[in-house]
C-alpha cells in the first residue's frame, strides 16, 4: 500500500472509488484533487440513478486506487453537478465537487471526534533550534513545550528517525586511534551481554512537532481552527507567513493504540505567500527564538485572547516577497487604528494621545528613533506625522501633508514599524517581557 505524502503545501490527487455510507451499489470512480491554493474537490462521471435523485449525505467513503481508505467529509448530492449524456448513456458529473476535509487511513462518519492531533508548521523547526546543530541534541520522550488552555493542552514534541546499531561500532564510529575503537568495541559488547534486552539506535535525524490534546474528543474542524491560530501565534513571533504543512487525527483502536491519520482541509492560501513561509530561516536572525520566550506561556495565553489580534496575524499570514503601494497603504492604516484601540484599551482619551501612547509605551527606544528618522521629525512628533500619514491615505480630496514627501520606500520601513509596535503590544499580552519585545522590534528594525 503506497504511503500518503502529508505535506499540505503541494498539490496532489489520488484516483479511486467513492461511495455513500452504507450504499457500495452508488460506488462510482473518481479522481480527488488537493491543491494548498485550490481547495479539496472531487472529479467524477457516476451513472444517472433516478432513484437517488433527491438524496444528500454529509460524507463520502472511499479507497484510493493504491487500497487506502478514506473519508470524504462535505454535502454530497445531485445538486450543483453537470449531467452529461453520452452513447445512450446519463452520468451525474463534476470536475470539482468541493469538500471541507479528507482523512487517509479509515472509515468513519462525520461526527467522529477525536483525542489527539499532531501537526507542523512552516519555520517552526529553526525557531527552536539551529540546523546545523540538531545532531547535537539528544532526542527525548518528555515533552519540549507544555501548554494548557481553555481548549486543552499543546505540546511540542520530538520527532526523530533512527537507524538499527547491531552489534558493531565500526560501521558508524571510526578514528585513527585504533586501539581506542577496539576498546569501546569491546566494552560496547560486554554492556550487551550484561543486558541481552538492550538495543541502542542511531540518531539519523531530529524534528519538533506540535501535539493537541483537547480536554474532550473533538471534531477535525474544531481542532483545525485552533491549530491554525498556534500557526498564526508563530506567524507574529517571526513576522512571517507561518502555515500549517502538516495535520493528522489520531483515534485509538478496542486495544486502545493509537492510529494517526493524515487528513487534507479545505484551504485557500496565495502561491506567493506559500512560498515566502518555505524560505530558508536561520535561528539567530530570527526576530525571536525558542531561547528568547517561554513558549508554554506564550501559547496559553495566545489561544485563549488570540481573537483579539485576528487582524495583524491575517495580515502576517497574507505576506508576499513583491509589496504593492496599495498594500503599504493598506498596512499603515490598519497600524495606526490598531495604535487608536491599544490607547482606548488603556484609558486614554485625549485626542493628541491616541498615537502616541503606544509609540510611548511599547515601543523600543531605537524603534522610535527609527521612526524619526523615517519621519524627519523629533521623537515627540511621531505620534503627529502617524496622524498625518494616516490621514492622507484614508481621505480622499484633502490636501496632502506627508504622503507625496515619503518615497515609497520609507512608506514600507515606516508600516513595517508600525506593525511592530503593535505587535510588540500584543507579545506583551500574552507575556513577553519588554527587554524581549525590544529586541523583537529592533532586530526588525534593523533588518529594515
């Protein structure tokens, strides 16, 4: 039986046979299509039955051409399909019926909850270490990052592959001290013979993956919504796009083992931004890294108020390498409403405040004077030329205080900024300390 890739971030297809739960005589054959920027659809000619007409079902069963089951999760009826009419024959068709989720590995109905979901995240493997040195850190059964919030509890986990050892060191161990070989081969053997029931394995390579344990079983598009929002938290932690290129449900058998089974959601996501979260990512250039924060914290709090700053993350999500001006426009002037709610949130009222407070008091002292310089003003202006700025780009008609006077250029560093700013605000919500969000926003600034 071929293994299913579960890599969510390439397009992929699988021919086979569908059919209602309980009904194998529909069965009809099809070719099921994933695309990360086109969504779950099915593609399929099935007989024109009359008697099925009026029917509808919530899922569809299945088995790849290569024997995998599957389930087929989504309304499925005569409605919205082509009828074709060929030879004397009528097919219901389609070339893509869409569906809100695939599960590879067995059958079930719709309303199966599950206890466990594992998944991966794009740039998340050298947020918690360097590359090149992974080889140096022993694998381990205990969980790296702990975290329980209303929903459950998120872990992060080792993964590793490892070769068989056997009985001779030479085949991985090699020096020219010879007799030091020989010594560790001898001694090697002895601890074998004093425990026959030990079998040592070889580190061939060490991964971090993301577990969710949801205090009940829970359905697969409930977990998904929270897993995406862990996505989006490590979105705003490297002010990159940060999507999920792995998820799979595990169910437990009668003997209670656990059965992990990839599963493919619907999800729209731009090409370009697919790729920006792929790009390479070096641990130390981060903006932020695993030795920075505590992640448990971070994550608590973040999926129990992460509601609260949909806005930002959705715009770090929607990233490309190549910014329009409408773009820069449009990031600038969510920024600076977003500064207004951080200074209503606080109490403030004056006017003259609503930017300045949060250029004040959660920004970095290099950010702000990276913003004066952007500005050509002094520090206590920022705020002002914030306003103005704004203003430009939400008026239509007034005259233009600032706008033509910045090149495009400094419009980018100047919303790249801003975000910071509100993004720093947001990291210490959920529990980074301010030495820690300085240096988030003056690593972005200096990159910038």
């Amino acid at each position: 039986m071929a293994k299913i890739d579960s890599n969510l971030l390439i397009d992929q297809e699988w021919t086979g046979t569908f059919f209602p739960p309980d009904r194998q005589d529909l069965s009809f054959a099809g070719r099921l299509k994933y695309s990360p920027t086109n969504g779950l659809r099915l593609e399929f000619a099935r007989p024109m039955d009359m008697t099925d007409r009026s029917l509808e079902w919530s899922y569809l069963l299945g088995h790849t051409s290569s024997g995998e089951p599957l389930t087929l999760v989504g309304k499925f009826s005569t409605e919205g399909n082509g009828i074709n009419i060929k030879h004397g024959m009528s097919y219901w068709t389609s070339t893509g019926y869409p569906f809100n989720y695939a599960v590879f590995g067995h059958h079930f109905d719709d309303a199966v909850a599950f206890d466990s979901f594992e998944f991966d995240i794009t740039g998340s493997q050298e947020f918690f270490a360097p590359d090149g040195m992974k080889s140096q850190i022993p694998f381990s059964k205990t969980d790296i990052v702990t975290a329980h919030c209303s929903a459950g509890e998120i872990k992060v986990i080792h993964s590793a592959k490892f070769d068989f050892v056997g009985n001779d060191l030479k085949v991985h161990f090699h020096s020219d001290d010879v007799e030091a070989i020989d010594e560790l081969q001898m001694a090697y053997l002895e601890v074998r013979a004093r425990h026959p029931d030990f079998q040592p394995y070889l580190k061939r390579s060490l991964d971090y993956l993301f577990r969710f344990v949801p205090q009940s079983d829970l359905a697969i598009q409930h977990a998904y919504g929270i897993v995406s929002s862990v996505a989006d938290l490590f979105a705003m932690l490297s002010f990159e796009p940060a999507k999920l290129s792995r998820f799979s449900a595990t169910a437990r058998d009668e003997d209670g083992r656990p059965h992990p089974m990839t599963v493919f959601p619907w999800k729209i996501d731009d090409k370009a931004t697919i790729e920006r979260s792929q790009a390479k990512r070096k641990y130390h250039d981060l903006p932020l890294n695993h030795g920075d924060v505590d992640l448990g914290l971070l994550l608590a709090n973040w999926l129990d108020q992460g509601d609260r700053y949909l806005a930002i993350s959705s715009m770090l999500q929607s990233k490309v390498s190549v910014i329009s001006e409408h773009e820069i426009h449009g990031n600038i002037v969510l920024a600076a409403t977003q500064l207004e709610g951080i200074a209503m949130q606080a109490g403030v009222t004056k006017k003259k405040d609503k930017y300045e407070y949060g250029l004040k008091n959660h920004a970095s002292d290099k950010l702000r004077k990276h913003l004066a310089r952007l500005f050509n003003c002094a520090d206590d202006d920022i705020g002002e030329h914030v306003s103005d700025l704004r203003n430009d780009i939400a008026h239509v008609g007034r005259p233009k205080k600032l706008l033509q006077k910045i090149g495009r250029r400094q419009q980018l560093l100047i919303s790249i900024a801003l975000q910071a700013v509100v993004i720093g605000y947001a990291l210490e919500e959920i529990g980074t300390a301010p030495r820690i969000r300085d240096k988030y926003q003056d690593v972005l600034t200096r990159s910038n």
